[in-house]
C-alpha cells in the first residue's frame, strides 16, 4: 500500500501539470522508493508541461518535506523518450 502521504504530494503535484492536461500516477512505492509515470494522454500540449528535470526536482524536495524515508525517486516521462536521437 503506498504511503498516504506519498499520495498526498503527487495529488498536490498534479495541481501543478493538470491544466496542461497531465497527470502523475504512482506506479510502484515502498517505505524507501517511489516510482512515478508522467501522463500525457490527455495533453494537447506535452511540451507545455512542466519539464522532466524541474518535475524531478519539485517531486524530490516536497517528498524530502514529508517522507524523507523516501530517497529513491524515479518518474517516467514519455517525453524523454520522444527526444532520443533528436537534437531537439
């Protein structure tokens, strides 16, 4: 069962990519790691969405505040993949 307040943090965190039409989901947690999937399925604009880096960084200091037992984070962003082999 994911900790109540991981899920708290990523429901906080999906006020931040909602209105681009985003949402994170937990994929997978433990008392030490979580693993969190970036969903653009309804985006019209995936590029107006917050950047994977500053996503990584917001995820990572809000779970620090609240479950600092978490120090294994991880977030799959379908966009990261889209730029393999591009220069873009």
């Amino acid at each position: 069962m994911t900790n109540p307040a991981v899920l708290a943090v990523v429901s906080e965190l999906n006020g931040i990519v909602a209105p681009d039409g985003a949402a994170l989901r937990v994929l997978s947690s433990t008392p030490e790691s979580v693993r969190l999937d970036l969903d653009l399925s309804q985006s019209d604009c995936p590029e107006c969405v917050v950047p994977h880096a500053l996503l990584v960084e917001i995820v990572t200091s809000r779970l620090a505040e609240v479950c600092p037992e978490v120090r294994d984070i991880s977030l799959y962003d379908p966009r990261e993949d889209a730029g393999e082999g591009s220069d873009a």
